[in-house]
C-alpha cells in the first residue's frame, strides 16, 4: 500500500491565505487570473495571426458536443425519415446575397477568363495599369511589405525607453501618472534673486500679420542658444556655494524652469524620458537631465488620439514628416521666431548683470547670445525647503494698463503646422483668419503636453503674457521654408485655466517629489517615465551616472532621402 506523508501547512492566526511570501516569488512579474479567462490565451503566440476565431470554434465544438450527449442519453436521437432520396433544403441568410453573390460568381467568370485568353487581356492601357499595379506590388514587398490586416490583428510596437535601466539600478518609488493631478500645494510667493542678460521690445508688426499678408520666417546662423544645465550653471554654483557656507542645514532644490515645467506637466506626456536628482549630504539637491536627454526638443502632436507613426509604418509617411524630423523641425521653428519676434534694431533693455553663458572671447567670431534674460527667482516650499530656479524671458512690450504701467514681460513661443493630413484638421490658411478658436483648441488636444510646458514657463517666470505664433510650411513638402501667419496673445494664468492646468496642482507636483528624494540618503536617483504605460519609476542609480557624455554619436539625417514617400490616407 502506498503510504501518504502530510506537506508541511502553514496556519495564519491572523487570516486567510499564506503567512509568508516565499523569497523567490518576491519582485516576480506576473499577470493576474481571473476565472472567466480562457486557458492557453495568456502564452499563445498566434493569436495575432488567428485572432479569437478558433477559440470561438473550439468553445462551439464543445458546446455541440454536450447537447448530442445531453440527446443521447434523453433518447432525442431518433429521427423520422421520410425519403432518403430526398436532397433536404438548406436554408441561407438573405444578408447580402444580391451583391455577394454576383460579385464572386463575376470573379470565377474573370478567373476563368484570364486562364483561357491571356494575350487578349494584356493589352492597351488597362493591361498596362494592371502590370505597374502588380510591379508596384512587388516593391513594397521587397521593401518590408505585408498584406493588409484587419485593425484588431495589428500588434502595437513597443517604444524603446529614453533609458536603458542598467543592472546595478534599484527601484524605489512606482506610481500613476494620474496620481500626480490629485497632489495640491498653495502657490509659492516668488523672491527675485538675480536677473541677467537683456530684452528687445515686441514687433508690433506680427500682430497685423495674416493668410493674406503672411511673414517668412528668418534663420538666425549666427545666434546661439544657451543649453547649460544645472549643474553647471555658474550663477546656480554660487547660490550653492552659499548655502553651503552657512550651514543652517536648511535643504535647497536647484532647477531650471524647463525641468520644473517639464514635471508640472509629467501628467499630460506621453512619451518616454527621464530626469535625475543628485542629493548632497548637506541638504542641497539639483534637479538635471542627461545631455542627450532630447527634453529641450519640442514634441509634436505627442497627445493626439491616434497612434503616432513608428518605425514599421514610415512607408506611408515621408521621411520629413516622421517624428523625430517634425520634433528638429519645430524646435528650430520655435527658437527662429523667438528672435524674430522682437525688434533688434530698436531700443535694448539691459539688465544689471550680463548673461553668464556668454564670453565674447570664446566665441566664434560674428556670433551672438540669444536675446534673453535670466531671471533667477526663489520660492519657501515648506519652512526648511526651497527652491531655486533659473527662468527666462524673451521680450517685452510696453502697455499703460490699469495694473502695470511701463514695461510688460513676455515669453515667446510658435506652433507650426506641418502636414495636416497627419492631424486629421483642416489647414490653418482655412481657419485661422475666422476660426482661431477651433485652431487652437485643435492644437491643445494634440499637444496638450506642450502647451502645458510652456505655460508653466510662463508662470515659473512671472511673465504678464505669453505670445503664440501659428507658423505654417510654404508648402506641405517643404520643411524648410516656413510662414508666420497669426500671433495671440495670452496672460498665463487666463490660459492656464482654459487648458485646465491648475497652478496648486503644478507646485503640488514639485513639492511631493522633492520630499520623496529627501526621504533618501544621498545619492542619485532617477524618474524614468514608463514608454508604454503612464507610470513613473523612481530608481537608485551609483554616483557615477549622466557624468560623462554618451559614446553614441547621433548624427542628424538628412532630409533628402531616397525613400522619401507621400503620405496616403
């Protein structure tokens, strides 16, 4: 007889369910199970091929199965039969018989045609289509091509992270994107700390522009842009030093407006990328991104609603309208018109400390600074929290208005349209001189991220208002010369409020993750935004990471690609 040995049970006093996790299922993926799935669905590896057709035919087998047993054992198999002979009628659906019908006894009318007279169809100019229709065929599969598919088997590509999480990397914190619009925080008062740099006044002439009287935009070879991080900012190096010497232990967050925006609307971003904290042991901690970040690069219709165009689809959309190109195109749309905006021959505002990025004598010469200021501002976050950030402004105007008389400080910035077949809307020189108000709200819905960057800037600044300027291609294959055809202004607190963007929440953001690195002893950590879910990751990485460049060399490609091709619909 075989004998039987008890396992050993583990009793939970406390409750149901085991007392312990064992070790080795600890911080193992798995996929949850519900009752009601199907067995073999989770591991099946040809169900994009298949779909669910074969489950349902398995499901129907059974199904037929059970009731001819049901019958059997009832006694309901026995059946009358009249006449064996008898051919017995079946009975069909009348759903599109009159067309389907026609149409596939037509096709084995051709089929048959084509076997029996092949000289007499492969002539004039039909046969002529038909042999560049089949010759087109075979180069789209020599290039990749697949036969269509129905939507529902389409797998998704996955994106690639803005990272690579390397093996000595630990998580620490995980949560939901759409965690952070529930965090709150009373607007900071800002104390300006130190301005630099200088201003030109608006071009009151980008206010009379239209489709009608449109103004090419300029390039600006000469003009360079300031992209030092914080870390390596001189003027955040002295505030550092500073509160160093003091020894008050009081803690100090360092940051730039464009990483502090960036945060403000991490719950609007779709699209991969990461930042890092470098926490010192006297408190201080700074806030920076890796050079080869992209983060200074400007999306484009990065929260549309439909998919954006991946690697196995750029067959159907030109070289010049893939992501990356439009996001090359549109940073330096938006830098172009940051300069063009303002009257340079007119009168400069200076300001009493000169721009800290730029030192005439290591520069090349017939090259100027971006014409910015620097405005570093200071906020109490808590009573032994602040942050210090560096801001910029781009230009001003002057006003006599009920509030502020004088000078009025603004933030420049420029949508541009590129082919607005890939959008779905219709074509700004349509709608823009009449319904400016369906163009932008267009545009929020499809960029809704930067958008929401950029009025965080304005705000983190201080600026009174914040300019917009609606740039369009000369022509829709044409990525290189481009058409100012409308400006709007904005005060930033009215358009945050119309893109529901709330300044408590922004602030409430800052202050939540800048206690959660405090938590941390000091070290390195990182936020890496998940590329395909909205979920952020915050990870311990060794001292050691973003200190030294990239190996990797991304040379820009260039636009004339042979295998450029025209967008279809």
């Amino acid at each position: 007889m075989a004998s039987f040995y008890l396992p050993e049970v583990h009793v939970n006093i406390e409750g149901w369910g085991p007392t312990t996790l064992p070790e080795k299922f600890v911080r193992l993926p798995f996929a949850t199970f519900g009752k009601n799935d199907k067995l073999g669905r989770a591991a099946d590896f040809s169900a994009s091929k298949f779909g669910r057709g074969r489950f349902r035919d398995r499901e129907r087998e059974a199904a037929e199965r059970e009731a001819a047993a049901q019958a059997e054992a009832n006694g309901e198999t026995f059946k009358m039969v009249e006449d064996p002979d008898k051919k017995a009628k079946t009975i069909r659906s009348m759903r599109g018989r009159s067309f389907r019908g026609r149409w596939q006894s037509n096709r084995r009318w051709h089929a048959k045609r084509n076997e029996q007279e092949p000289e007499k169809l492969l002539q004039g100019k039909k046969a002529k289509y038909l042999v560049q229709h089949a010759r087109r065929g075979k180069q789209w599969r020599g290039r990749g091509g697949r036969p269509r598919q129905r939507w529902n088997q389409r797998n998704l590509p996955t994106v690639e992270p803005s990272v690579k999480v390397g093996p000595d990397w630990k998580i620490l914190e995980q949560f939901e994107l759409p965690a952070l619009t529930k965090l709150q925080m009373a607007p900071p008062k800002a104390e300006d700390l130190k301005t630099c740099g200088h201003l030109y006044r608006f071009d009151d002439k980008l206010d009379r522009v239209s489709t009608r009287l449109p103004q090419k935009v300029k390039r600006f070879n000469n003009v360079q842009f300031n992209a030092t991080t914080t870390i390596d900012d001189p003027v955040m190096q002295e505030y550092a030093q500073e509160y160093a010497r003091k020894g008050s232990g009081e803690r100090v967050l360092f940051a730039t407006d464009e990483l502090l925006a960036h945060l403000m609307a991490a719950p609007r971003s779709v699209k991969p990328w990461d930042v890092y904290f470098t926490r010192m042991e006297n408190g201080l901690m700074f806030l920076d991104k890796r050079e080869d970040s992209g983060l200074e690069m400007l999306t484009v219709n990065e929260t549309m609603a439909q998919r954006q165009p991946q690697e196995n689809e750029k067959l159907t959309i030109a070289a010049y309208d893939q992501p990356e190109k439009l996001s090359i195109e549109a940073s330096a749309i938006n830098q172009s018109f940051s300069q063009q905006a303002v009257d340079k021959e007119g009168k400069k505002k200076t300001f009493p400390a000169p721009n800290p990025f730029w030192d005439p004598e290591e520069e090349e010469e017939g090259t100027e600074p971006a014409s910015f200021a620097y405005k570093y501002r200071k906020w109490k976050l808590s009573d032994d929290l602040s942050l210090v950030a560096r801001t910029e402004l781009h230009g001003y105007m002057r006003k006599n208005l009920p509030g502020k008389k004088g000078n009025h400080y603004l933030t420049l910035f420029a949508i541009n349209e590129a082919n607005p077949k890939i959008s779905g809307a219709a074509p700004w020189r349509s709608k823009i001189d009449s319904s400016r108000g369906a163009v932008i709200a267009t545009e929020l819905k499809n960029n809704a991220c930067k958008m929401g960057k950029w009025t965080a800037q304005s705000l983190i600044a201080g600026a009174d208002y914040m300019k917009i300027g609606f740039v369009s291609r000369a022509s829709v294959k044409d990525p290189f010369n481009h058409n100012i055809l409308a400006t709007q202004s904005y005060k930033p607190k009215d358009f945050a409020a119309q893109i529901n963007m709330q300044e408590t929440n922004m602030w409430g953001i800052i202050k939540s993750l800048a206690d959660i690195i405090y938590k941390h002893p000091a070290g390195k950590y990182v936020l890496l935004k998940d590329p395909n879910k909205p979920i952020i990751q915050i990870y311990s990485v060794p001292m050691s990471y973003a200190d030294q460049d990239s190996d990797e060399d991304e040379d820009d490609e260039d636009y004339d690609d042979e295998d450029d091709e025209e967008y279809e619909q």
